[in-house]
C-alpha cells in the first residue's frame, strides 16, 4: 500500500495538534480548572463567614445603638467634665447658699476617674436637702453624695457639709486636671 | 506513452484536507485557550475577592471589637450610674428617717453621719425622753450606742449620742 505524501503531512499535523490539544488539557486547563473549584468552594465558604460576621457585627450595632438611646442621659453625664458653676447654678435653688471647694482628683478605678468635691451650705429645712439629692440624680453629671455629711443648727438655718463624688469617663492622657475651683453663691 | 497537453497546477500543501483540519484543530485550541483564559481570569477575581474578604472581615472584626468595647463601658457605666442614683436614694431615705426619729421635744444641734456611725448633739428636757424616744429606737438601728448627759443651767440636759454600726453586719446586710 502506498501512503500519499499528502497523507502523511496530515497524518503528522493530526498528530502534532493532538499532542498539543492533550498537552494543553492536562499540564494547564485541567490543573487550572481544579484551582478553579477549589478556589470557588474557598470563596464560597468565605462568603458565609463574611456574611454570618457581618450579621453578628449588625446584631451588635442594634445592641449598642439600644443601649445608647437608653442610656443617653447616662453616657452624655459621663463625658461632661465638671464645671463647679453650673452645678452651683443648677443646684443653688435648694440652698441658702452654696460653697464647692477642692476639687480634688482621687484615684482612678479601671474605667473612670473619680473627682472628690468639698460642698458647704446652709439649708432652711431638711427637705431642702432631700429635693437637692433627687435632683442629684437628674444632674448633667453622675454625682455621689459622700460621707462624713454634718449638719449643724445655726439659728434658723441648717448649716450643711458633705463631700460629693463626680464620675467621669477616663480621659487623664488626654484631659489636664481640673483647675482648683471656689465659689460662693449668696 | 501518453502525454498530457494541459499545463501542470502549481501543487500546494494547503490541500482542502489540511484546511479542514487546520479549521477544526483552530476552532478546538481556540475554544480551549478561550476556557483557559476563562478559568485564569476567575481564579485572579477569586484571588482578588479573597483579599476584600479578608480585608472586609478585619474591618467589620474591629468594628465589632470596638462597639464590644462600647457596650462594655456603656454598661459599666450603666452599673456604676445605678449604684450611684441607688445609694443617693438611700442616703435621702436614711436622712429622712432620722430625722423623723427625733421626737419633737428634744432639740437637735448638729448631727454627724458617717458611713459606720452616726453622732448626734442636741438638748433634751430629761433624761427619760431621750432614753424613751430617741435611745430606744437608736439602739435598735445601731450595733453600739453611748449617751452622755451635760446638765444645763434651765435644767434641761445637753447630750451626745454616738452610734455605731459594726462592719459586719454592713457585710451581712450587702452578702
């Protein structure tokens, strides 16, 4: 049998092509395409991290944001340095007079710092005092009233001391001290 | 022998076989080189997509960190807020009760409260109202009581009532 040259330029390209076309398959497409899988696969579950992550970062944001509105009065307390004058405006209604000395600094617990207050005044009845320590509470800061608290009898008048204690979020690498403060209001 | 008068076509290797096969072989390694570049390009957006994921899985990490932080203070300073206003309340109530206590014939002149005792200067007609009306019910508030009596010259009586609470109980009372 005689093989045309022709035949055998054909047979040979055939060849050649089909060597390239497996070549190509197995040493790129086929390892490219498992990358692919596995790398889709990859995503996949990463996407379902992400999104399981991204739903617990909004579950906690509608945590933290209910907790602010809740507790706004609170937070907005925290962050007001004290300023002696505006509790003495805000608070002198309840007192013949008002007399906040020494602020001094104590020391900080883990989260906030804690500012001690000397506060003399003079009262015409007790319940003067009783509305000042209700209204205390609703003030533009978190105020304790401290021990030791005297109140002595001056004619008509209860001449009263305590001490109070004001908290305040921890600032103290960024917030100077608070300057020394005496005022007297009559 | 027999000849031909017709001239000789130029003979050409791009026979209509080879055509056929260069189509077909062309149109295969295309469609194969078309997938490869396909699988490159999504394993390069799959690369790319990884690394936002990271990226937007260590932002959305902080942020949960930081709001966890915010939650924290916002609660502790919720507790500390409640401990204030809650021990404020009490101290009114606590002042209140003592002076409601005194009777209306003994006369305070200066009282001393202490967070363990308290201390209270007054005058008294006798010394029987005050160990009825004021001692008895003192005593039942406090661990240790002390009176002492000065006699005036209107012969009403001066005296100095100390109080005291123990520590323990205090501890008792907050367990």
């Amino acid at each position: 049998m005689k093989i045309s040259r022709q035949n055998i330029y054909l047979l040979a390209l055939s060849v050649f092509l089909l060597i390239f076309v497996l070549i190509f398959s197995f040493m790129l497409l086929i390892p490219t395409g498992k990358e692919y899988r596995i790398k889709r696969a990859e995503l996949k579950k990463e996407n379902k991290k992400l999104r399981q992550l991204s739903d617990f970062a909004n579950d906690t944001s509608t945590i933290l944001q209910d907790l602010q509105n809740e507790n706004r009065h609170i937070i907005t307390a925290f962050s007001t340095p004290f300023i002696a004058d505006r509790f003495q405006k805000q608070h002198r209604k309840f007192f013949s007079s008002l007399k906040l000395s020494k602020i001094s600094k104590q020391e900080n617990d883990d989260v906030f710092s804690v500012y001690e207050v000397n506060t003399t005044s003079e009262i015409s009845s007790p319940k003067s005092f009783y509305k000042f320590l209700d209204a205390v509470n609703k003030s533009d800061w978190i105020i304790a009233i401290n021990f030791p608290i005297i109140f002595k009898r001056d004619s008509e008048l209860i001449h009263s001391s305590f001490t109070m204690k004001v908290y305040n979020n921890d600032k103290s690498k960024k917030e100077e001290k608070p300057k020394e403060d005496s005022n007297t209001t009559k | 022998m027999k000849y031909s008068y017709i001239k000789p076509r130029k003979k050409t290797a791009l026979t209509k076989d080879m055509q056929l096969l260069f189509t077909f072989f062309g149109a295969s390694i295309f469609m194969l080189v078309l997938t490869y570049s396909f699988l490159v390009f999504k394993d390069y957006r799959f690369d790319q997509r990884e690394q936002e994921i990271v990226q937007e899985k260590k932002d959305l990490n902080q942020d949960i960190n930081n709001m966890k932080d915010k939650i924290t203070l916002i609660e502790k300073q919720n507790m500390l807020s409640q401990r204030v206003f809650t021990k404020n309340t009490v101290l009114k109530d606590s002042i209140s009760n003592l002076f409601d206590l005194v009777p209306s014939r003994i006369t305070l002149s200066q009282a001393k409260i202490m967070e363990n005792s308290l201390t209270l200067y007054g005058i008294t007609p006798n010394k029987d109202i005050y160990n009825f009306m004021l001692q008895a019910p003192l005593r039942s508030i406090f661990n240790r009581s002390y009176s002492s009596f000065y006699p005036q010259k209107n012969g009403w009586y001066s005296f100095v009532s100390t109080n005291f609470i123990d520590e323990e109980s205090i501890l008792d009372e907050n367990k």
